[in-house]
C-alpha cells in the first residue's frame, strides 16, 4: 500500500525532482568474482551508476578489503560485500542483476575451451543460488568459455524450473568494443560512432564481426578485410601473450561488461527514448545453433526482441556456414555437462 502511494506520489513531482532521482527504485546489483582482475575494475565502474542502490559483492576470499575500499566512494549505491560459506547466497539474495566476472582466466599457450573443468564448477554453483535467491534476476555470464557456460547455466536453471531465456546472458560485448576500436583506427574515426554488430560465439571462428553492415562503411581490400577479422577474432589471445603469464584481458573487459550492465539497467527502467541494443550470447532461433550472439533489444524483462541475423554478404554466410559446426559442438558440451550437474 505505501508502495503504491509512494508510487502515485512520484508521478505528481514536478520533473526536476523526478530527475534528480531521489525517489526512484533502486536495483541491486551482484558482482561474482569480485575481487579478480575484472572483478575490482567492474565493481568500481559499477559504482558509478546512480540507477544501482545496492552493489553486493561475492568472491572466495578478500571481499571485505574491496568493499571497504569502494564504499568510500561518494555516490548512490550500498556496497554489501559477502565472502565464505553462504556469501554467494546472501550476496545475490533478491537481485535485479547479477554479472559473474568469476572463474580462471587463460595464460599463453592455452584455449578458452581449456578453463571449462575449473569454471563449469564456478557457473554451476551460480545458477542453484540463482535458482534459490534470485530466481527472477538477469544473470550475465564473464566466465570462459561462454559458448559452453551458458548452455550448462541453462541447463541447470531449466531442471530446476528457473529458467528465463530472456534473462540469461553470454556477454560478447568486449568482442564489438574491439571491432569499434580496431575499425575506428583504420577509419580515423571516433570510435564510440562505429556501429558494427558482432554474432554468434565467442571464441576463434565463432567470433563473427559483420563488416559488410559497419557504419560508416568499411571499404577495406579483401586481404585488409581479412586481416580486420582476424586481429578481432585473436583479440583476446593477443591480451593473453602480451601479458605474458598474469592473465587475459581485465581493463577492457571491466568496461565492456559495465557498458552491458548499465544497458540492462536502461531496458528495465524501460527508457522511452532510446533504443537499448547490445550484442550477447542467448538461447536463439536465429540460427541452427541453439545459443547464438546477434543484436538484442532490451527491455524491463530482458530481451524484448532479438534483432536476428544481420544482413550478410557472401563471404560472411560461408563464415557463418562454418562457425555454427564448432558452436553446435559447444552447445552440446554444455547441455551435457549441465546434466551431470543436476
Ligand atoms: P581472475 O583470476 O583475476 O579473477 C577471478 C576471480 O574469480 C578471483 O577473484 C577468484 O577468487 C574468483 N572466483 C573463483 N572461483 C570462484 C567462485 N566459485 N565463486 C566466486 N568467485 C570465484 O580472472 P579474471 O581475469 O577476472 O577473469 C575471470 C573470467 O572471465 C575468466 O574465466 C576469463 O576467461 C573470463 N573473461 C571473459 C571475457 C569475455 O569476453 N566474456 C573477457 C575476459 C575474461
Ligand atoms: C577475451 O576475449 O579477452 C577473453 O575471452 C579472455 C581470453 O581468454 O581471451
């Protein structure tokens, strides 16, 4: 009842006051794997969001220091951190949101496909407390190998009657910010104004950056459009070699996936203005793969629409055409190791 008169009051406010958010309903935020190398730099960008009332932190060990630390920071959100026996619980107990940047990362010499033993583990124990305490929540997914991970999540989330496609992210978003990167270089142009979706996984070949719809256009040859393709596609092998043995991509990935989360936190304050489209892995029909990446509009329930697969070129469908083998391989991986879990 006072939630409703709450509710009819803030409508009346002049629109001053309505902006300046003192009303409006906070969301609370998990961050999984808070103290790792993503982990602290996401935390902190999160921070930042004044939509966030909660940032609830959960790692094995030293959350408390982290959580100190950022809760000295002078804006909106509560930082709650939780670490130990039942810390992941209490930690995502009634989130909007929760980002799992947990897991271990590669080191030179290694496939992402190599950490799925150690990181199924991680993913598996996410989803049951997902299951318990947030079963309503939007769960995006850091943790490698994502084109296996999030099959095995779904899985599990399935068998316990918790599963919401629209609400289960695989996030690809460090791949599009690397093609606006890498694209914007050669365009001499500000990278935030390139528009170029990425689909399908994400790994080598499943790592699809669709050129031929980049705007502004890229007029490259063939061999400097090949060569685009593949410093996208190894972009995380070359974070992975230059950092020589202390893990992969950190920094980038921190402002990737706070770009997603804040776009999640738009889509359920449901902007009316503004088209909320991000790229991620989600269970899909779009293509033979059960689990694909292409352009998502988001909503206060997630996905609202999948975009499906963007217009491609011939080159690209054979790209396409030889990626969805290796992904359905994935797909089914996960499904299976999912199963062994329930
Ligand atoms: P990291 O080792 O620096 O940090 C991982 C954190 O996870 C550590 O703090 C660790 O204590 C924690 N952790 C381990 N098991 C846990 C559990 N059961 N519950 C909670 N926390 C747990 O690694 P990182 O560099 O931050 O990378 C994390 C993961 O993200 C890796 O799997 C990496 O491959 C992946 N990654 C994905 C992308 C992407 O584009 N999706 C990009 C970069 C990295
Ligand atoms: C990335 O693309 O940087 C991540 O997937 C980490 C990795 O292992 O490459």
């Amino acid at each position: 009842f006072l939630a409703s008169r709450l509710l009819s009051h803030v409508g009346n406010l002049p629109p001053k006051v309505q902006q300046l958010g003192y009303i409006s309903r906070g969301l609370k935020v998990a961050v999984v794997g808070s103290v790792g190398g993503i982990g602290q730099p996401l935390s902190l960008l999160l921070k930042h969001n004044p939509q966030i009332s909660t940032l609830s932190l959960y790692d094995i060990k030293n959350t408390t220091g982290v959580g100190v630390d950022l809760s000295h920071i002078n804006t909106r959100a509560s930082v709650c951190p939780f670490e130990g026996k039942n810390g992941l619980k209490k930690a995502m107990d009634k989130a909007d949101i929760v980002v799992i940047p947990a897991g271990l990362p590669r080191k030179p010499g290694m496939k992402r496909e190599d950490l799925v033993d150690v990181n199924a583990s991680v993913a598996c124990e996410v989803a049951f407390a997902a299951s318990e305490v947030c079963p309503g929540a939007m769960l995006a997914f850091i943790t490698n190998p994502i084109n296996v991970i999030v099959p095995i999540v779904a899985t599990i989330l399935k068998a316990k009657g918790t599963y919401d496609p629209n609400r289960l992210f695989g996030v690809t978003t460090l791949d599009v910010v690397r093609a606006q990167t890498f694209v914007a270089d050669i365009l001499n142009v500000d990278p935030q104004k390139v528009n170029i979706p990425v689909i399908g996984g994400h790994t080598g070949r499943t790592i699809l950056p669709i050129l031929s719809q980049c705007d502004p256009p890229f007029k490259g040859t063939d061999k400097e459009r090949e060569a685009l393709i593949q410093r996208i596609q190894n972009a995380g092998t070359e974070v992975v070699n230059a950092k020589d043995g202390l893990g992969s991509a950190t920094l980038s990935m921190a402002f990737a996936a706070t770009q997603f989360v804040n776009s999640l936190i738009k889509g359920i304050k449901g902007s009316k203005d503004e088209c909320i489209v991000e790229c991620a892995y989600v269970e899909s029909d779009v293509t033979e793969a059960q689990f694909f990446a292409t352009p998502l509009i988001l909503g206060p329930q997630g996905v609202k629409e999948n975009t499906g697969l963007p217009d491609l070129d011939d080159e690209e469908r054979k790209a396409l055409n030889g990626m969805l083998p290796i992904l359905k391989e994935s797909i089914a991986k996960g499904i299976k190791l999912g199963e062994g879990m329930i």
